[in-house]
C-alpha cells in the first residue's frame, strides 16, 4: 500500500522569524503581509488572544494591543523554505513542494532503507527538519494525499490543545472510519464554500458522508473529481506524488497598500512591483503566459478586474508594461480608495522556441536581454534592488 507523508510547518513564518530572534519565542507575535496590509501568520498565543487570519493590520493593532507585530521578510522565509526541502530528499526521492510550507512526500518502499516502520520514518523527518533546521512542523502519514492532508491538521490540532506533542499522525485501516465521522466535509481538502454548500443541501455533513455516496450521485454532480475523492478518502491513492512541478493554471501577484490610497502613482508603482515578480517567477520555470489581468480591490472590498489575451507568449515585464497601465485607467475610478492591487498571469504554458514577427523582432529581443541583465542584478543585489518608475502616460 501507498505511503504519504504531508509534512507542513506550524506558523511557518512566526515560526522563522523566532529562528533569528529567540525571544520572541512563546509570545503574541503576528507577521504581517507586503506593505503591512493584513496579518497572514500568527504564534500560537496570538490565536489564543483571538486574532484572525487575513485581519487588517489597522485593525488588529487597535484590537490586540499587547502583540508583536513584524513586517514579513519573504526572501528569509524563501530561504528557509528551501532548506527544509531539500532535507526531505534526505528520506525519499519523491518530494513535492505544494507551497512555501508544505510538501509531500512518497515513501513506499522505504521501510528497507531507513530500517523502520513507515511512522518511525516520520517521526525522524520531524526531528531532523527542527533539530538541524529550527522549524517545527507537523506531519500527517497516510495512504493517500487527501488523508495525509486531514492527518496532518490533526497532528496539528492536538499539539495545540497539547494533547499529543509528538507531532506526527497516521491515519490508517483501524481508525479511518472514525476519522471520517468527525470530520465535518468542510475540513476535507479540496471542498471550498460552494460545494460544502451544495453538499449540505443534500444532508452530507461528514467525511464519512461523502465516502458513502453512490457513483452515480458523484457523476452526476461533481464528476470525475467527485469520484477521485471518493477514492482518496477511502485510502486508494488517485493523485500521486510529483516530483517534477507540473506547469501551474496561474502566476498571481496580489497585496494590500501600506495605507488605503486613491493615489494613481502609488498604485502604479504597486502594479510594476507585482508585474516583475510574476514574470521573474515565469522565467525562472521557463514559462510563458497569453493572458494578462489587473486586480483592484476597493476599501469596501469591492474588486474590478480588466485583462487582455496577448497575441504572443510573454515572459518580460518590459513587454507588457504599457498594457498594464492601459488596463488599470479603464478600471481606475478617481476618488475611490482602494485597499490593494494585483497582477495575474494565466494560460501558462512551457516555453518553446518562438517565431519573432517581422515588425517586433528587435523589441522583443531587447526586452528579453533587459529581463536577464534584471534577474542577475538580482540575484548577486537582492531582489528589488532596481525598479521600474511608474510614468503617467500623455496623449500627444
């Protein structure tokens, strides 16, 4: 039988900025997202106080007073990221990253290896990941992703309510039906608002709901999805282990302003930031995208969003700068405050060997070379080390 790890670390960015400041270690302590526009992390303490994920920094610090607030330094934790994934190699060939602080990893077969049972070798990826790393993480051991993903948030639950700090839990054939049945099908990864809605129109309130549903009920509803699900959560793995990241729907680049602002330029300036991130990202995966979107997002959180099908794959900012600045001004409404801006970038797809146009040739060539001489800047200055200004565009 299939065995998978999830392995996930616990207030993962709090968690790193105790690595280089111990005496925040057991306090209220939030980091907050760019420009310290919402809490995205918190210690655990900090949640016993009450405060949410995705609050308002304006808003937390009126209402929690007595917490550390840190701005997010997301190049240490990156770095951190790194690390940690690259030990998991130390355990099983097959490793993927699901996101800065997550991954899963197969270890069928490696009992002969490292001598042990499938839980022990759990056990010693959590003690190697904080002994020789600093970070604490929590590791759910199962026979398919979706039950190593609800196996892991229950090892992280009981460490929480310090019912079991050993940090590692399996979920096999003794207790799996037991599990299903507390498990509200909200927790299940992979049913978001809508369909947990849907689900309870129908009286399906459980995992274990979900698993007893008929075939045709799933086809007809939810098809194929429905169906691999069923699998997972019956223990029959549909969704493998990855090593080799497959090419993602979307690159999105999104964050709230320092201060609410109805300011052209300072918006501007955020879209050219979020713009050379996600096409820093595309060409470091030699990926290419065709379609591009503008995100505003109002105080009142009304969101408007403008895009444009490029007629050519593109990996460079200096190829869709004007563009983007195009497709703000149809959506920008003057003295509407806006809360946060974002870029999007979606029909992803490999990059291939491109046939330049007779008339773009030469501008296309130049944006490239100006892309790489901007990705080593970068890498031996640090990231943002340059910028493009943002310029307001005349009509001549």
């Amino acid at each position: 039988m299939t065995a998978i790890v999830l392995v996930d670390c616990n207030n993962f960015f709090v968690s790193c900025e105790e690595l280089f400041d111990p005496s925040l270690k057991g306090k209220a302590v939030c980091v907050l997202s760019n420009n310290d526009g919402c809490v995205v992390a918190r210690s655990n303490p900090a949640k016993d106080l009450g405060v949410t994920m995705g609050m308002p920094y304006f808003i937390a610090k009126k209402k929690f007073k007595d917490v550390i607030y840190l701005s997010g330094d997301h190049k240490k934790y990156r770095a951190i990221s790194k690390k940690i994934m690259q030990k998991l190699y130390d355990f099983s060939p097959t490793v993927e990253k699901y996101s800065i602080d997550e991954a899963f990893i197969d270890i069928t077969g490696c009992e002969r290896a490292h001598k042990t049972t499938y839980f022990e070798i759990a056990k010693k990826i959590r003690a190697s990941i904080k002994e020789e790393i600093g970070i604490d993480v929590s590791i759910g051991l199962s026979s398919s992703k979706t039950l190593a993903k609800l196996a892991s948030e229950i090892a992280k639950s009981k460490i929480r309510k310090k019912t079991d700090l050993s940090g590692v839990f399996e979920i096999n054939v003794e207790n799996l039906e037991n599990i299903l049945r507390e498990t509200p099908i909200n927790e299940i990864w992979g049913i978001g608002r809508n369909l947990d809605k849907t689900l309870r129109r129908h009286n399906i309130r459980s995992a274990a709901d979900f698993k007893a549903l008929p075939e045709d009920f799933l086809k007809r509803n939810l098809g194929k999805n429905g169906l691999d699900m069923q699998k997972e959560l019956s223990g029959i793995s549909i969704n493998p282990v990855e090593s080799e990241p497959s090419t993602p729907k979307s690159i999105s680049k999104t964050a709230s302003f320092r201060h609410f602002t109805d300011d052209k330029s300072v918006i501007k300036y955020a879209l050219n930031y979020h713009c050379h991130l996600v096409c820093t990202q595309l060409r470091n995966q030699d990926l290419t995208a065709k379609l591009l979107v503008v995100m505003l997002r109002t105080k009142d959180f009304r969101v408007y969003t403008n895009k444009l099908a490029l007629n050519s794959p593109i990996e460079s900012e200096f190829e869709i700068n004007r563009e983007i600045y195009r497709l703000f001004d149809e959506i920008y409404l003057p003295g509407t405050i806006y809360r946060s801006s974002g870029v999007i970038l979606s029909k992803i797809e490999k990059k291939k060997e491109e046939q330049l146009g007779l008339f773009n040739a030469e501008e296309k060539i130049k944006s490239k070379k100006l892309s790489k001489a901007w990705d080593n800047i970068e890498k031996k200055y640090g990231f943002g080390s340059l910028k493009i200004g943002a310029i307001e565009r005349t009509t001549e």
